[in-house]
C-alpha cells in the first residue's frame, strides 16, 4: 500500500498528491462531489480547500477521505 505523504490544492477541485514512493501527480476530485452525503461538502470550495493528511490518505473535517489506492491508480 502506498500512502499519501503531501497534498497541495492546485485549483478548482484539484489536488496534487504526492505518495511515498515518490509518485506525484493531480487528482481531480469533482467526481466525488456529488457521491453521497458524505462528499457534498465538498461542493463548497472553502470546505475543499481544507484537506489534511490522515492514515496516509486525504481527508476532510466531515469524515470524508478516498482511499490512497484509489487515488494511486488515477495518477498515470
């Protein structure tokens, strides 16, 4: 499993992830906005914008996260 060690907001729903083995790249997360209750937040750009790095995977304050797995297969 690699984990996510930096995440740095780029623009509009992107982030750019950087993974222990030294893999980086952007992530698009607007895909996420509308899945469910837990990512509605998200919608809101204040709230976006403050992601943080917990159990090696981005996160936010309501509970939502995408698993580092998932995230690692989206950078090509």
């Amino acid at each position: 499993m690699n984990d996510i060690t930096k995440i740095n907001y780029k623009d509009n729903y992107i982030y750019t992830i950087a993974f222990d083995d030294g893999k980086t790249g952007d992530i698009d997360f607007s895909e996420y906005v509308d899945r469910g209750s837990i990512f509605a937040p998200l919608k809101n750009k204040t709230f976006f914008k403050q992601a943080f790095l917990e159990g090696g995977t981005i996160a936010w304050k309501n509970g939502a996260d995408v698993s580092p797995e998932t995230l690692y297969e989206k950078i090509q």
